[in-house]
C-alpha cells in the first residue's frame, strides 16, 4: 500500500511512521482534493442550470415567433387601410368571388323587377283595348320565356360590371371605406358595421346603385324602380366579432415588441450557450418547427371558416380566405427557409464527423481548382493579404447577408435561398483567394 493511503488496517502505523513534512503534505493534498469534488459539484449544478436556461430562452422564443408574426401581420394588413385595400383587391378579380356577387346583385334586382307580372299587365291593357283573346293567350304563354331571358341578359351586364376595371375601382374604394369602418368597430370606436340579429353584414347599397346606373344606359329602363335598398351580404356572427376585437387588441398590443422579444430570447438562449454552435441549430430547427405549427393552424381555421358557410359559399370563401392570409403565409415560408438555413450553417461550421468531412472535402475541392486555375506565382501578395485576414473577410461577407435580408422589403424562402447560396459563393471565393505565406 502506498504511504498515507486510507483504507487498510495498518493505516495509522503508517500515518505515524510519516514525518512531520509529509503528514503536512498529506493534509494539503486531502484538503485540495476535498476542494476539487466541492468546486466539481458546483460547476455541473452551474452547468445545468445554464443548460435549462439556455433551453427556456430559445424555446420561448421560437414559440413566440409564430405569434409575433401573426401580430405584426394583423397590425401591416388589418389596422393599416392602405395595405388591407392592396391585400383584398384580387378578391374582386377572382372568378368564385364575382360570380357569388354576380348572383346576389341579380337576384336583389329581380326582387323589384318582377318583368313576368309586368308583361301580364301589358297583354292585358293591350286585351283591353281589343287585342283578340287567342293572341292575348299565345302573349301570356311567352312571358315565361321572356323573363328568363331578360333574366339572363341582367344578369350578363351584371356579370361584365362586376368583371369591369370600373368596378374593381368601385370595389377598392367601398372596401377602403368599410376597413376603416371595421377597424373603428374592433378597436370599439364606432358602430358603422351593420350589426343585425346577431350577424355581421356588409351593405350592398353602393353595388346596387353602380349595377342599376348601368342597366339603365344599356337600355333596361325598368332597373330605375329599384329604390334605393341596403341588401347585406353576412360577413361573420357577433360572437366572432366580439374574439376578433379581442384579438384585434391583444395582437395590435404585441405587434410593436413581440419580435424584439423573440430576437432577445433567442440572441440571449445563443449567448448564454457553452456550445453556441449547437444552440444556434437548435434554434434554426425550432423556427422552422414554429412556422410548420403556423400553417397547420391556418389549415384548421380555414376549414373552420369554410365548414361555417353553406355549400353553394364553401369556393368563394376558400378563395377569399386563402387571398387574405398570403401575405401571412409567404412570411411564415421564408422564417421556415431562413429557420432551415441557418441550423444548417451551424451544423456545418461545427465538429461532428459530418461536417468536418464535408468542409474537408469542400477545402480540396477549392484547392485543386485553384491549381487548376491560378498557377503558382500569381498574385501571392492578394493570395497572402486574403489569407490573413480571412476571418474579417468571412464575418463582414456574412454581415453582409444578414443585412440584405434586413432591408429587403417582403423577402420570400426563394429570396433566402439565393441569399444563402450567394454567401457560401462569396465565401468560396474568399478561400479560393487565400494562400499563405
């Protein structure tokens, strides 16, 4: 057994057989060991409670991300009329949506126009003043044919109106109106929308008016008897309203920090991080995941929304709900892209066995066609200056990128990608450059 060490028998006749340096010796390193377990202790509990941190942090942030986004896009496409107006213009450009119109202003048109009864009356004034009864039979046996077919043609000028560029000028103008009078009536600053038994409605008033102009100057002079008339079309129930102002409230609230929290959540779970790397990936993978649970939600409230309507509404209002979230889900695609591409960059700048190889394999693929290319000799004053500073080149191409995403104005996946690709170009080229000295 060694001198001093504990767990024999003999332990304190060898104890006492040291001198006075050694037991003092001894002591000291007993005491340091007992100092290295206690400090050991400390730093796992340490450990671990900076890994748990650094798990709270990216994980709120990613479940942050997907509500920040849906707030900053009520706030750009909901509270701001200009962008609403842009956002809703091709609902009047889409074939379900004009059709749907197209029958609702007919039929409101034929509500005061009954042209079967107004020719009955004819042929009878007409047998009044001598018109043969057999005649009067074979007149009243037409007046069928003769309502349907100016039924059809009311309803083609209806359907070349609401087809028309004049029209969709209309439509754009009444939807800018009737946005500024939704947004009053969600942030509770007005009553404006018509609110009838319970169900939201739009007022048709002002399509009526432009259809009945145009029936008269193409000749129908009848359509001057329409009155003037409010038909509504229903938008929603009240109790959707009373959710989407509360909604309204609490996103148009967050839409001004939300992704400045996301961002701190996810910068600070990457710094607090021992392997930035790995936590980096790990919030790039949990951005994507995010977005994936964005857009199966939108999947489920649109079938919601399109299981709420009856079946002769389900494709115009399909049409119109998927017009209204584009802009919503264009976004949540380019986090998702952006998401993917930056796990993947953290991934291949890190140690696994993969990576290296594939960094490996990329460095001898530029090396031997900088030999290919570029002889030996050539420009070695660049090749050196590159070389040494690589790392600045790399960082400020890197800023670069970052940047250009920034200010792009609506960036899409494809956008991402080209930006990607571009900067692993650009840092192709920087190690193509580099030579050493």
């Amino acid at each position: 057994m060694r001198p001093g060490a504990s767990g024999g028998p003999h332990h304190h006749n060898v104890t006492e057989r040291l001198d006075t340096d050694e037991r003092a010796e001894l002591a000291r390193l007993r005491d340091e060991i007992a100092t290295l377990r206690a400090t050991g202790s400390r730093v796992r509990g340490a450990s671990r409670w900076r890994a748990l941190g650094v798990a709270v942090l990216i994980g709120l942030g990613c479940l942050l991300a997907p509500v920040s986004l849906v707030a900053v896009w009520a706030h750009d496409e909901v509270a701001d009329t200009s962008q609403f107006v842009a956002n809703v213009a091709p609902l009047i450009r889409t074939p379900s949506v004009q059709a749907a119109l197209t029958e609702r202003v007919t039929d409101t048109v034929f509500t005061y126009v009954d042209v079967q009864r107004s020719a009955d009356q004819a042929i009878d004034a007409l047998s009044n003043q001598g018109l043969p009864p057999r005649v009067a039979d074979r007149l009243h046996g037409l007046t069928d044919s003769l309502a349907a077919g100016v039924h059809g043609f009311v309803q083609t000028q209806v359907g070349n109106l609401v087809a028309s560029a004049q029209f969709a000028a209309l439509w754009d103008q009444v939807t800018g109106i009737a946005h500024q009078q939704v947004v009053n009536v969600l942030s509770g600053n007005s009553s404006a929308v018509v609110i009838s038994h319970g169900k939201v409605l739009l007022d048709l008033a002002p399509f009526i008016a432009a259809v009945k102009q145009r029936l008269v100057a193409s000749g129908f002079t009848a359509a001057n008897v329409v009155p003037v008339v409010h038909p509504t079309i229903t938008l929603t129930d009240t109790t959707t309203l009373v959710r989407a102002r509360s909604a309204y409230h609490l996103l148009d609230t967050v839409a001004t920090w939300a992704w400045w929290v996301t961002l701190l959540l996810l910068a600070g779970g990457v710094a607090l991080a021992r392997d930035r790397r790995r936590a980096l990936r790990n919030g790039g993978i949990g951005l994507a995941a995010g977005m994936v649970l964005l857009a199966a939600a939108l999947l489920v409230v649109r079938a919601m929304v399109v299981n709420a309507v009856p079946d002769s509404a389900t494709v115009p209002v399909s049409d119109s709900f998927d017009i209204m979230v584009r802009y919503l889900r264009a976004n949540l695609r380019t986090i998702f892209v952006l998401g993917l591409v930056v796990a993947v960059g953290a991934a291949l700048t890190g140690p696994s066995p993969w990576a290296v190889r594939t960094r490996r394999r990329g460095v001898a693929l530029i090396a031997g066609l900088r030999r290919r290319v570029w002889p030996a000799g050539h420009g070695r004053r660049t090749g050196v200056w590159v070389h040494a500073h690589r790392t600045t080149l790399d960082l400020a191409a890197l800023i670069v990128a970052v940047l250009v995403f920034i200010f792009l104005d609506q960036p899409s996946g494809v956008t991402v990608l080209v930006i990607a690709a571009t900067l692993g170009a650009c840092l192709g080229v920087i190690q193509f450059l580099a030579r050493p000295g």
